[in-house]
C-alpha cells in the first residue's frame, strides 16, 4: 500500500521560519508594527506597507501553511469561521447552491443556513459518507461547492476525498474540506483531490489552548468556478481571497499567527503521540461493560478503517464512545479529573464534552441531532495510563 500524503515535520520547523537576516534571531521575529516606513512615496522597502495588507509575521505562518498543505497560497484568518465566511463569499454568488455534509462543525452550520441563505445562496445538506446519495445529490443540485469534514464530528466518520473530489469535479463543484480534526500531519486534502483547505488554527495547529485563528489554502492556479471573475477582477480564487480579506479586514493580530507558527513547529509530535493514546483508549475501552460502541477509525471494524488507512497518516486525536443512557454519558462528563469538561479538541490538555447538550445542542430534535449517550473526548499528551485510568473512574 502506498503512503498516504502527510506533511514533513522538518517543513513544520523550517518552512517560514529561516532565522532574521538583521540579528541572526533563530526564531523570526515577531512584527507588530502596524505600519511600515518608506523612502519613496508609494515603494514599500521589502513589500509591506500596512499590517492589515500584509506582515511579516503573519506572511511566516501563511509560507507554513501552504508548504504543510502543499499548496498554491495560504491565508491566516482571526478565526476558523472568518476564514470560511470569506472563502463562501468569494466561492459563490446569489443563486448559488452550497452542497455540505450534514455532520459539518455547528458554526459552519450556522454561517451557511442563518447568515448566506439570507444573503441568497441554498445551503443543502448531504450524506458524504453514502456515495450514491451524494452523486445524486451532486446531480439534482448542481452546486457550486461541496463542503465536507474528514473525520467527522463528533463520529469520527471517514469521507473518501479521493472518490468524493472526482464525483464533485464531474458535477462541477470545486471540494472543499475542513481539514481541522486531521490536521496536515495526518491528512493532506490537496494532495487528494480536494480544491481548497480550511483550518480553525485554533485547534491542533495552535495546540495550546491560547489562541483562536482560521487558514485556507488554495490548490495552485485554482480558477472561480464557471468562468467567472471575483471580487477585485481576478478570475483566480487565491488572489480573490487576498482582495477580500484586505478589503474586509478579516486579519489575525501578528501575535495570534506568531503563536500558530509556534504551535506548528511542535505540530507532527503532538498529533502523532495524541492519536497514538486515542488509539490505546479507543482499544481498551471496546467491550467495557459501561461502552455500548467505541467511534474510532482506528479500529478494524470501523466502517471507515480501510479509507482512514489510505488517505491518513494515523487516525486522529478525537475518540467518542456511545454510553448506556444520557444520565450515563452526562454523569462521566462531570467525573472525569484530567479530561476537562470544555468544547474545542486538539490541545496538549485533554478534553471531554457532551455533544448533545454543548457542541451540537443547535441539533436537537433535528434528523441529524447527536444522541445523549455520546461522549466526545479530545486526547492530549497526558500519559496515556493516566487518561485510561481517568475514563475508567468517571465511567465506574
Ligand atoms: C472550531 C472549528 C471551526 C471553527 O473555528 P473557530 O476558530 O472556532 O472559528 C471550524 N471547523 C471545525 C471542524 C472546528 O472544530
């Protein structure tokens, strides 16, 4: 079996980040100056000018991220959610159908249903794990874009990208894939297919719980899709991106993309050791009288295994398991000691939560709602004994 594409831990550390040519500093500086002195009216000395058109510090992260992406451009947001805002708004038009995975994070949810459908585009949601539904759905829809995450939340589906990017090229969607819970440590959506990436930074690449941030990154040379032109008058998706965010402003602070850029360097040990112990906990807690089913694509029997083997380099940080009751799942999620009850995942620390009731409770009552015997638990660096030990107390 080939290797599926990852990142390489040594472009997490160097790519971006050569040492300041002025003081030989081996970590790059952080810049916060907001603007940017010139000799010539209207010729920037190294090409920056203002800090919301561009800075160094944030231009260090952005050379990361495209090169861990394999990509053609990055961009670094304020947040996750600013980052797929700008994206929707520079990939669609009044008119236009947005086809997304039922399972997509809750704030994608409401951008695409509460804020764009106002604004004139069809948000539908599809099954992406059921390829014939999709292709149907590609087919009655005709969207412009396809929006999926793999895996998924908090399920820990698999998405075949593969597949899923020639079934969305054929319909005419460009794909686009959250690639958050993965991270391009473990998972390279370019590489497979997919047109544009989408990170909450906030997540596995922060790392640390200390900062909210969001990244795209564009296929090189991707084209707006049906020939047309974008904000600005580029018919190229990253330049109209580039145009957006700066007359937006939807830019992080240079401190925020210097701790990403941080939080990057550490990024392949950390996701390797994190799905290392979600794959110990996972195995251990199978066949645990209190465990009606272990959501982990780790597992053999997961119906997503042998995709999660072809397209993933590991399985994931994020293990969910299906409890006896809701009184059950809710009560573990108060007795856990290390395991902090707490939404967000992919941080040193570990994290637990009950979906039906914190990350997903916009859901309920909903085809789609998250049923309340399911706990959500993020894995961190703790020993993996310890955690092992911690779920076993809150489950006893
Ligand atoms: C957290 C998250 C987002 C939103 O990112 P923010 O940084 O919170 O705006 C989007 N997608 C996924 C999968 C997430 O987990």
């Amino acid at each position: 079996m080939n290797r599926p594409p990852a990142a390489r831990a040594t472009d997490a550390i160097h790519a971006g980040q050569a040492p300041d040519s002025l003081s030989g500093a081996i970590v790059p500086p952080l810049t916060l100056a907001s603007t940017f002195v010139m000799d010539t009216p209207g010729v920037p000395r190294s090409g920056y000018d203002y800090s919301r058109s561009g800075n160094p510090t944030r231009s260090a992260l952005e050379t990361a991220l495209v090169t861990l992406e394999a990509g053609g451009a990055a961009f670094a947001f304020p947040s996750g959610l600013s980052a797929e805002d700008t994206l929707l708004r520079v990939l669609t038009r009044p008119g236009d159908t947005v086809l997304f995975g039922r399972d997509v994070y809750g704030g994608t949810f409401r951008l695409l249903t509460a804020v764009l459908a106002g604004e004139g585009r069809t948000p539908v949601a599809t099954d992406v794990f059921d390829l014939a539904a999709l292709e149907r759905d590609l087919a009655r829809t005709r969207p412009v874009v396809l929006w999926l995450e793999t895996p998924s939340n908090p399920l820990l589906e698999i998405a075949d990208l593969d597949r899923i990017a020639s079934l969305a090229h054929a319909a005419g969607a460009l794909l686009v894939v959250d690639n958050t819970f993965a991270s391009p440590a473990l998972q390279q959506p370019l590489a497979l297919g997919a047109d544009v990436v989408v990170h909450s930074t906030t997540k596995l690449i922060g790392g640390h719980s200390d900062m909210v941030g969001g990244a795209l990154v564009t296929r090189p040379g991707l084209p707006l899709p049906r020939d047309r032109s974008g904000v600005g008058g580029s018919s190229d998706v990253a330049d109209s991106i580039a145009y957006l965010r700066n007359a937006t402003g939807a830019v992080p602070g240079p401190f925020d993309a210097w701790l990403a850029a941080r939080g990057l360097k550490t990024l392949h040990v950390r996701a390797e050791r994190a799905a290392a112990s979600a794959g110990r906990i996972a195995e251990h807690f199978r066949g645990h009288p209190a465990v009606r089913r272990v959501h982990y694509p780790g597992l053999p029997d997961h119906p997503g295994h042998d995709v999660a083997r072809r397209q993933m380099r590991g399985f994931g940080t994020v293990v969910s398991l299906t409890l006896r009751d809701a009184d059950a799942a809710r009560r573990a999620c108060e007795r856990t000691r290390l395991f902090a009850l707490a939404v967000s995942l992919g941080a040193v620390e570990s994290l637990v939560e009950h979906p039906a009731s914190m990350t997903h409770a916009a859901k309920e009552g909903s085809p789609d709602a998250i049923a309340p015997e399911l706990v959500r638990f993020s894995v961190g660096l703790e020993d993996v004994d310890d955690l092992v030990d911690d779920i076993e107390q809150a489950l006893a």
